[in-house]
C-alpha cells in the first residue's frame, strides 16, 4: 500500500446511533485535540473515491446558520 501524508488531511467524525449515520459537531479546541489524535493513531487509510461535497449530499446534510 502506498504510504501518504495525512498531515494537511481534514478529519470527519460520524457517530452511529440506534443504526443511523450522524454528522458530530464541536467546540474548535475539542476538534483539534481529537484531529491530533486520529491523525497520529491511524495506520490505513481507505479511499472511498467520494469528495466532502458528496458525502454531505449523501447524509442529506443542511447547514443551520
């Protein structure tokens, strides 16, 4: 498997609840903490041949603001 740079990677987290796919949202300082720790902890990575965009639209995904 090719070895790639994860370092200037974005992190998505997904929570599964009773059987469906959640977007998590959070303060900054609890995302970079969490961002550190996924991106230093991961061994693989999988691609999914999906853009940000596209996984939104399929979580059905609309911003609040």
């Amino acid at each position: 498997m090719e070895k790639r740079s994860i370092d200037n990677a974005t992190v998505n987290i997904l929570l599964e609840l009773d059987g469906k796919v959640h977007l998590v949202g959070m303060e900054k300082d609890a995302l970079d903490t969490i961002t550190f720790l996924i991106k230093r902890s991961t061994e693989q990575i999988v691609e999914t041949g999906k853009t940000q965009m596209e996984l939104l639209n399929f979580l059905n995904y609309k911003r609040e603001d």
